[in-house]
C-alpha cells in the first residue's frame, strides 16, 4: 500500500480489530488519482463487503483528526478529500506544484514525449506547431510573392522545413523581446543608444 506523509501517519490510530482500518481508508484515497470522493466510490475501493456506514465512520474518524474533510453539496452529496495542510483543498502538494508552473510544457519530459504520457504537455506542443506551421506557411507565401528565396534550403524538404522553422521561430523571439522592450521601456530604451556623457 501507500507510504503515507508523516503528518497523517502521526494522527491514525493504531487500532488494528476493527474489520475497516483507518490506515485502509487514508492510504486508498492517497493512492487513487482522485481528488475527492463519495461514500459510495470509498466503499468500491476499499472493500465492498463493508457497509457504507462502516465507511463512514471511518470517514469521521478521519475528519475528527484533520486527514479528512469533506463538502456537502445539493442533494445531499457529500465528497470527501485528503485535507492536505499545503495545499487548499482539492489539490495534494504534487498538484499544486503543476499548477504552478507557466506552461504544461514545463512539464514535458523526453521521456514522456516519447511516451506520450503528458497530454496537457503535447497538445500545448502540438497547437504551437500547428501555429507555426501557419506561419510558415504565410511566409511562404509571401517570400513567393517577393520572389525572394528561402532563408536556408536542403536537399531534403523536411531539413529545410525544419531550418525555415527555426529562423521563423528567431525571428519571432526577437520581435517578441523588441516588443516587450518597447512596452516598458518605451521606443528609446528599446533601442541602445552610446553613452556620451564622457569626460569633455
């Protein structure tokens, strides 16, 4: 089973002649990858020999030592969740942590590239190529207009491809920073200017 956070594991009682544990309850709601839970989706997972009653006493129990609390909604629906003192309510420490970051792309490890394990992460990816595919594409476009050739070309489309892609992708960083500048600095401190306040 799950190895629990010191500060639950301190507030369990040790009691072990009772047919439900509080240990059993606390480590299936710490193990699962949901953030709350009703008597009902409790009782599936911990044993659905015991009774929803014997569940809920479990649940008591854990909401009178602070692991546990719960909410009650309209209908008479109450969920409950591991009441995580780092965190605010739904979200564990882990949770929170993912939350924080800027991008899902943060996230996004080789690893999990390859094996496809951070659907928030590639589909961020996969909307920023298919932007950019648009761009190029609009560049493309217009450097036929122009009849200018291609900042970088190969002998094989996908090398190009990737070349014109990187150099948009500069190009756009530049202009995004120039941008930035601009907007907080105005256009004089966006463009570097000598110092001359040398000595006469």
């Amino acid at each position: 089973m799950a190895t629990l956070p010191t500060w639950i594991d301190e507030r369990l009682d040790p009691t072990l002649d009772k047919k439900l544990t509080q240990r059993h309850v606390v480590e299936v709601m710490v193990e699962s990858d949901r953030p709350f839970f009703s008597v009902q989706q409790l009782r599936s997972r911990v044993s659905p020999t015991v009774s929803k009653e014997t569940v809920r006493n479990r649940l008591d129990e854990l909401r009178e030592i602070d692991v546990v609390a719960a909410e009650t909604y309209p209908e008479t629906i109450t969920l409950y969740y591991i009441n995580h003192p780092e965190s605010p309510w739904p979200l564990s420490p882990a949770g929170q942590r993912a939350l924080d970051h800027d991008s899902p792309l943060e996230t996004l490890s080789l690893a999990d590239f390859l094996r496809l394990r951070n659907p928030a992460g590639i589909r961020t990816l996969v909307l920023a190529g298919l932007q950019l595919s648009l761009v190029l594409f609009s560049v493309g476009v217009g450097l036929i207009v122009l009849s200018i050739d291609a900042p970088v070309e190969a002998s094989h489309g996908l090398l190009g491809a990737a070349g014109n892609l990187f150099v948009v992708c500069l190009v756009l960083l530049g202009a995004e920073r120039l941008a930035r500048a601009v907007r907080d600095d105005g256009v004089s401190g966006a463009v570097p200017t000598p110092n001359r306040s040398g000595p006469k």
